[in-house]
C-alpha cells in the first residue's frame, strides 16, 4: 500500500482510494477530471493533497460542504476518509459540471458511500447552514467567500487549499471580509497553504469587486 502521512487508516479505506485513483484515471480521457500533466503523481498531487485536511484536522459529527468537487478532490477523498475515522460526518458535494457529477454518483455507487451530490453553481444551491466548507482550485478566496455566505456561520470553519499566490488572495478578501485565520503548510506543497478560517462576516458596507 502506498500510505496516507499522519493518518491511521484501515486497510480497507486505502484499497477504496486506490480504486478511486483507478476511476479518476479510466475516466480522465473522457472528462478531464484532472490535469494530463498530473495524471502520473495522481496519488501525491490529488489524493494526498485533499486527505491533507483530515490530518490536520477530524471532525466527529455535522455537515461537511465541499464545492467545486470536480473529479472528487477534495471531498471525495474525504468522504472515503471518513466512512472509517468520522463515521457521524455528513457529506454534500457541489459541482455545476454534469458529467462530472455523474462520475461522482458512480464513485459513490461503486464504493458504497453514502454522499450527497448536487449538480449546482455554488451560489445558488439548497444547502442548510453548513459546519464545515472545503475547496480545492475553485476561485478566489474574495470570490469565493462572496458565493458561499448564504450557508456558511461565524461558526462554520472553512478549509481551502492553496497554492503559492495564498498571501496575496487572504489581503485582497480582507479588504471586504472579517475572518479568523490559521495557515499550515502543505505536505504536498512547498509553496502551498492550508488555510483554516471561521468568523467569516461581510465587513458592513462592502460589495463584491
């Protein structure tokens, strides 16, 4: 087995993210769920990157909203992660790309996951208030925030990984935005960040620019 860094997972949950890693590697010609050029490092550039987030932090309970999931990164990663180490944990995956979507539903069906996948734009989807928010590779974080203050609390904690441009994307939603904010570093990454906010708020008088 190739190993998940800081995480004790089963057997079991490995072999079902390498049959994820088999999906996303038969589907790919047909959809592009991930780049070409990453299609050979797909283990360490996708799955690692996404399962990052559980090791750094494991909820035990409440609803996770991953949006923009894409071909499954990151929260099919952890909706696989988490039928074995946060089994209360509730997943809503969001993704406007219909094919995309039905990639989703057959991973879901093939590996008995219990999901729910919404073929929806981020802003406009029918989401209770969410506990948790993920991201990967979707927008902007002054962008991003805009689309998701409608299911997000001060008490919700968000969770998006980014690249190297990090600290000029946490300036820019400052300017319109109040937040708490943690950064760890990538494991995946050298220039990457996990970012770990909450107390997200729209600064009283600012609109989106």
């Amino acid at each position: 087995m190739i190993g998940l860094p800081l995480l004790n997972v089963s057997r079991e949950t490995e072999e079902a993210l390498l049959d994820f890693k088999n999906l996303v590697i038969e589907w790919n010609p047909t959809i592009n769920l991930v780049s070409k050029s990453s299609i050979s490092d797909l283990w360490d550039r996708h799955i690692v990157d996404s399962a990052q987030i559980f090791m750094t932090f494991l909820p035990k309970d409440g609803l996770w909203v991953d949006f923009g999931t894409g071909g499954g990164f990151p929260g099919l990663v952890l909706a696989i992660l988490g039928r074995q180490l946060c089994p209360e944990l509730r997943f809503s995956l969001v993704e406007s790309d219909r094919r995309k979507c039905s990639f989703l539903k057959k991973v879901s069906r093939d590996l008995a996951l219990t999901v729910d996948i919404k073929n929806s734009r981020v802003e406009s989807v029918d989401l209770k208030k969410a506990d948790y928010v993920s991201a990967r590779a979707v927008c902007q974080l002054n962008d991003l925030f805009f689309l998701i203050e409608n299911i997000v609390s001060r008490e919700t904690k968000c969770f998006f990984l980014k690249g190297g441009t990090y600290k000029k994307e946490v300036a820019n939603a400052q300017k319109n935005w109040d937040f708490n904010l943690s950064m760890v570093n990538s494991v995946t990454s050298e220039d990457g960040r996990l970012l770990i906010l909450s107390g997200l708020e729209r600064v009283v008088g600012k609109r989106n620019c």
